[in-house]
C-alpha cells in the first residue's frame, strides 16, 4: 500500500488584535500535515509556539525528517519516540489517528477507551490582555458566553481587568491567564482580591521554573499550570503547587501523549484543564477526545479567527459540537 505525505502551511488572519503579556498578532501560522494511502487521509493541524523555540520552517524541518519513515508505514507508537513534544508531533500525531479511524471505521474515541460517542462541551470564550474599560467593554459584547477567561498583564491593574468584566458581565463565570507575567508580590496582594470577584482560576502566574513559592502557598484561587506543564515529565514539579494540569496537544506532542498526561495528572491528584492555541477547527476537533470528562474546556481558537477552515466545528453560546466530518470519526 503507498502512502503520501504532504504538509503545508496556512496563515489565519485574527479578529483584531489577540494580546497576551508577551506580546500581540494579528495572524496565527499554522501547518496542516496530510497521511493517505489512496483511499483514507487523516489530517492534523499545529501552530509552532515560539515561546519554545518553535517556527514555521523548524517545524516543517522536524516533520521532513520523519516523511521516510511515514511514508513505510510508520505507526502512532513508533512516532512518540522519533520526535520531541511540540508541534510537530502533535500535527502528525493527530493525522494519523485521524488515518487509523477512517481506515478502520471505528472512532477516536472508542481509540481513547471513551464509553460513547463524544459529547458537545462548554468552553471558556478568551478575552485579549487590554485596558480595564476596553476589557469591559468586551466582556459585554460577549456576556452571553458561559466562561470567559480574561488574558492579564501583571500589577495591580489586572485586579481592575477582572473588576470592570465583573461588571459587564455579571452572569458570566470567569477564569483569567496571567501567561507568566506575575510577580511574588502580584500574587500575594492580587489573588485575595480576584477571590472575593469570584474568579473560578488563574493559569500560571509565575515564570515557570519560578514559581517554587507556590509550593507553600494557600491559594485563594485555584490555579492551572499552562507553560509550567507540557508533557508527562511536567507532573513531578507542578503537583503541590497547581491544582490543575493545562494540557495543550501542541504542548504535549499530540493526542497520545495528551491522554497519557490526563491520567497521570489525576493519579496525582490534579484537575485537567484543555487547553488550545489560535487555530482553526482542524487543530481543536482532536482536543474534544481530550476534553471529554475534563474539568475545563477551552477549545475557542477558532472563535478568534476571522476565518474558520472549513469544514468547520459548531460555536452555540460556548458550546462546541464534535462533527467527524473535520477531522475523524
């Protein structure tokens, strides 16, 4: 049987500005692997994080390396020790779960030992590091979200953010990504003050690699590993400090060892948290395998684009329907 191999890259244009405390784009730089034996392709999508090292062109680097060993048939089990976690493997990870269940006429989730089909779910709708009024005004445009999560910046500023969404959108629960930017003293004096607002979690507030005070901290508000978490090796040093693991598939190298690292994180006590980057429905659809029984969900990358690949996964007021036609069974 001959199998082909491509991969190509796609540019998504944002919905205005999407801001973190790193940083600002307007434009999300994805690859779309592509596996086919001539009658069944499987497809998976990554968006190289820089904050790793990562480019489009290291990327694409890293998946030619493997193209021979694809092309012979290379199978899911096999690819977990020929590339890193990342991007790459995720993208190829995924197209060849994708292969296997349209191949095989079974689905990924019977792959993923699911008891079912998959089931829709709630996700959280992100709102862009801005200043307090402009995140206010948002959070209003979007208050018929269920969970919105407020992207911060550090300082006592972020406690105005949360405030003036509160405001806006009092109905809505709220969670919030400091992405690093907190210092010892934001969490000291800001976590009361975001408790008694009601905020559900904060990702990551500290440098990973530095945030061994959280080890002796009671925190008022639960709080998710993001960049501290990245693959199975990540549970040792979060458990004690985080009381939710973020599982991203770009993070984790794919959906094999994304499931992998959602059942060691609960043997180790933790709540799973999934996660996503900006990307398009191709990149969440493997992520509502993950997202099954998660304890959050935050698969809105696509809401954020101005344009959706098609065909595309169903939005309704933050509930997102799994659909086999975009990626597999």
């Amino acid at each position: 049987m001959s199998i082909s191999v491509t991969c190509h890259s796609r540019t998504y244009p944002i919905r205005g500005v999407f801001r973190i405390s790193r940083g600002a784009k307007t434009q999300a730089y994805a690859l779309v692997v592509s596996i086919t034996d001539g009658a069944h392709t499987g497809a998976g999508e990554c968006i190289p994080y820089a904050h790793y090292g990562e480019s489009v062109s290291s990327v694409m680097s890293q998946i030619a390396s493997i193209t021979p060993q694809l092309r012979g048939g290379l199978q899911i089990h096999e690819l977990q020790q020929l590339l890193p976690p990342g991007a790459a493997r995720n993208a190829v990870d995924c197209a060849l779960w994708a292969l296997r269940s349209r191949r095989s006429g079974l689905s990924c989730a019977s792959y993923a030992g699911l008891p079912g089909p998959l089931q829709p779910v709630t996700t959280a709708f992100t709102l862009s590091l801005d200043t307090p009024d402009k995140m206010g005004e948002a959070a209003r445009a979007h208050r018929h979200m269920p969970l919105l999560k407020l992207k911060l910046g550090g300082g006592v500023e972020d406690v105005d953010r949360v405030c003036a969404v509160r405001e806006q959108a009092p109905g809505a629960r709220l969670m919030a990504d400091a992405n690093e930017s907190w210092s010892e003293e934001d969490v000291e004096r800001n976590l009361p003050l975001l408790a008694h607002l009601g905020l559900e979690l904060l990702e990551q507030p500290l440098p990973a690699g530095k945030d061994a005070m959280l080890a002796g901290y009671d925190s008022p508000v639960p709080l998710a590993a993001d960049e501290s978490c990245r693959d199975r090796r990540s549970i040792a040093d979060i458990r004690g400090k985080y009381n939710y693991a973020n599982i991203k598939l770009d993070k984790a190298g794919g959906l094999t060892e994304a499931l992998a690292l959602a059942n060691e994180a609960r043997q180790a006590g933790l709540k799973v948290m999934v996660g996503c980057m900006v990307a398009s429905s191709l990149s969440m659809a493997p992520g509502l395998v993950l997202a099954q029984g998660a304890d959050i969900v935050h698969l809105d990358g696509p809401l954020l684009l101005a344009q959706d690949a098609q065909p595309a996964l169903r939005y309704e007021r933050g509930v997102l329907y799994p659909d086999p036609a975009v990626w597999a069974a």
